[in-house]
C-alpha cells in the first residue's frame, strides 16, 4: 500500500514532468473506485492547465487552473504514471487503466488501479481545507508542527499501543505500516508498547527517527513489495534497506536475534524482542 514516501516521490516527478502542461482531454473508463467519481469531472477537467502538484498526508493534490484540485488517494493498489510514446506499461495491465488525462504536450498520465480503493475528487480550492478527506488530519511529519514535544504529549494517557497510534492520522498524517514498524525498530520501542507508557527519550527518538525514516524513504523512492510503482513505471528502491519489515525469524541487523512477527491492530507488525523495549 503506497504510504507517504512512495506519494511523496510520484510528486516530485509529477511536479517536474507535468506541471504547466495543459489537461487536453480526460477519459474515465471506471468511475466506481473506493467513492464513485463524479460524472461531470471528464469535462471539468479538460482544458485545465496544471498550476502545481502538492501533497498532503497520502493524498496528491493537482492544483488546477479556475480554482480547482484534483485529489488523488492510490488507494491499496493503485498507480498514476506519467507516459510519453514508448512507455513500456511492464506490470501494468491496460484493463485496470481506468482514468486516463491527456496532455498538450503528448504525454498522459493513466491512473492504473487493480483493487479499485483508490479516489479522485474535483473540488474547489477554497474548499480544500474542508474537505471530509483532509479534515481533521494531524500534522505533516515531514513539516513544522510535529516535533518530540507535540508527540510527547499525543501519548499521554493513551492506552493504545504505540506503533497503533504513530499510525493514527490525526495524530501524525501518512505514517502508514511499513514505516510504523521501522521508526519503532530505530527508537528500540515495542510495537506494542502502550503509548502512554513511552519515557520522554523515546518519544524524542520516535519523534527524530519519524522524518529521518520517511526521508531515506523518499531519496529511495519509496518501497515496492508488489504493485507500487513510481510515475515513470519503475518500482522503489527502498525495500532492501528496510531493517526490520517483513524479515520475521531473520537476524537482527544489529544484534543477530530473530525478529518477530506479531499482529498489532490488525497490521502485520515486525520487532527485535532484544533491541527494542
Ligand atoms: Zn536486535
């Protein structure tokens, strides 16, 4: 499931390649993702030019001339690629291309999206902040707001495990499961550690290793174990560089143990029963 790096990475290539280019025309194969898509956003969107791409918590927001954002959630499965003649779609099966935009310059970008739990919503810019997806959001982890203090004080009192609550959006917005378990694994916290029990110092290290882990992930281009790829078709590379995610019974890369692998709020959790407290 795409979490923020790999979200984060489809941005910086999408703002490169796509920004100030035009929508030509826009083809909606398959309305019926997670939410149905709105009749009429084929037509509202073609002829709109592409002003800039941001990004808030896994959400990609295409900013649009005329005051609108195109919203974008991958969902658990899906993709949207940037593709010039020549694009070899690889893994990508056509009949799951279900929104496609067509460019001025003769590129598309295809939203490919196999489970279909994904979203794309037109909305006013004014009413961004409000919108049902984005309310009530907690902080950015790579930005100002979240820092060791904020999150100190977000686990006070609380009886849910920690691991459970890092992956919290309105504590912090995109920290999803892959990098739950590695920010815990480099702060030597259980997953399951009751949040309310965690000392300060390791709140301050959970807190310093949030942005450090999600930021290596990004320079990696985030993390491919099936679907994910980036929007020039290519899979993450961070997957080899994960220390504790998927590797139950291997050795600890710090201490040789073998990690284990338990459910922590329905989500497949790793941790080393040495290392980590
Ligand atoms: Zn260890």
């Amino acid at each position: 499931m795409p979490e923020l790096p790999e979200v984060e990475s489809l941005r910086r290539i999408l703002a490169r390649s796509a920004t100030g280019r035009t929508i030509v025309s826009a083809a909606v194969r398959e309305k019926r993702l997670r939410r149905a898509l709105d009749d009429d956003v084929a037509d509202a969107i073609a002829g709109r030019a592409i002003l800039a791409i941001g990004r808030r918590a896994k959400y990609l927001l295409i900013e649009l001339d005329r005051e609108l954002v195109l919203l974008v959630h991958l969902g658990m499965s899906g993709s949207l690629t940037h593709r010039r003649a020549g694009f070899d779609p690889g893994p990508f099966d056509p009949r799951h291309d279900h929104v496609e935009f067509a460019l001025d310059d003769g590129a598309r970008l295809v939203y490919n999206d196999p489970r279909r739990f994904g979203l794309i919503k037109l909305i006013k810019k004014s009413e961004l902040e409000n919108a049902a997806e984005l309310r009530g959001l907690g902080p950015e982890p790579l930005g100002g707001g979240f820092s060791s203090e904020y999150f100190w004080r977000a686990t006070r009192g609380r009886k849910a495990a920690v691991k459970t609550l890092l992956m919290d959006q309105r504590i912090v917005a995109g920290v999803g499961n892959i990098y739950a378990s590695e920010i815990l694994f480099r702060a030597g916290v259980r997953p399951t550690r009751r949040a309310g029990r965690v000392t300060r110092a390791e709140a301050e290290r959970i807190a310093a290793y949030t942005p450090a882990v999600l930021s290596e992930a990004i320079g990696g281009g985030g993390t491919t174990f099936r679907s994910y790829r980036d929007a020039r078709g290519q899979p993450g590379r961070f997957a080899e560089r994960l220390q504790v995610y998927d590797r139950e019974g291997q050795p600890c890369i710090k201490c040789g143990a073998a990690i284990r692998g338990i459910v922590v709020g329905q989500r497949s959790s790793f941790y080393c029963p040495h290392c980590q407290k």
